[in-house]
C-alpha cells in the first residue's frame, strides 16, 4: 500500500548534524514517484513557535501517531524521498483534531 498524507514513518535522512533514521510525516505523493516528506523531532530546544508543529504527549490523538514523547514537525524544509526508498509500514498518524489542526498550519 502507498504511503498517505498524515502518516509517519521511520525514513533515513539527513537533519541539522543528524544523519539516523527518524519518525517524518507524509505531506503528498508526488507525480515523480517521490514523497515528500516532513522531518518529526523530539529535541524541544530548537522547536520554533510559528515555524514548527507541535505535537503534544497529553494531546487525546497523540497515541495514534506511534511518537514516544512530545515532538514536533519541522517546518524548516521539507525533503523528498523515492517511494521505492520508503518503508512499507507506517510508525502511525496524525488523526482527529491533530490531523485537521496540521493541516490548517500546513496551509
């Protein structure tokens, strides 16, 4: 099954000095057979109100989106990743208020 805008996988890719796999959340399945993707982080020091996602542990759809802690998506840039490259099970999603909330900060 092809990925879905809100779902979130472990990809492998490059973030500030990291280079390990890490939790992103799809934006859209390109036409070029790529999917973007935004980067998920736990490292609440370099959170960005206004620029980041928040995604709060005590929020009631936190436990759908398989995350261990509060985090948030990067609003830095967003990367995009052969479909061939992505993994075939999702690490979970953003649902309910949470999903519709990501989408009116996405735009």
């Amino acid at each position: 099954m092809n990925p879905q805008p809100k779902e979130i996988y472990i990809v492998q890719t490059i973030y500030r000095l990291c280079t390990d796999k890490r939790p992103c959340v799809v934006i859209e399945i390109l036409k070029s057979g790529y999917v973007k993707f935004a980067r998920i982080s736990s490292a609440m020091d370099l959170y960005h109100l206004g620029r980041d996602f928040l995604i709060e542990n005590n929020h009631p759809n936190f436990q759908d989106t398989g995350l261990k802690r509060t985090s948030y998506v990067s609003g830095e840039d967003f990367i995009e990743v052969p479909l061939s490259d992505v993994s075939k099970k999702t690490m979970g999603k953003l649902t309910g208020d949470l999903a519709k909330a990501f989408d009116k900060w996405l735009g």
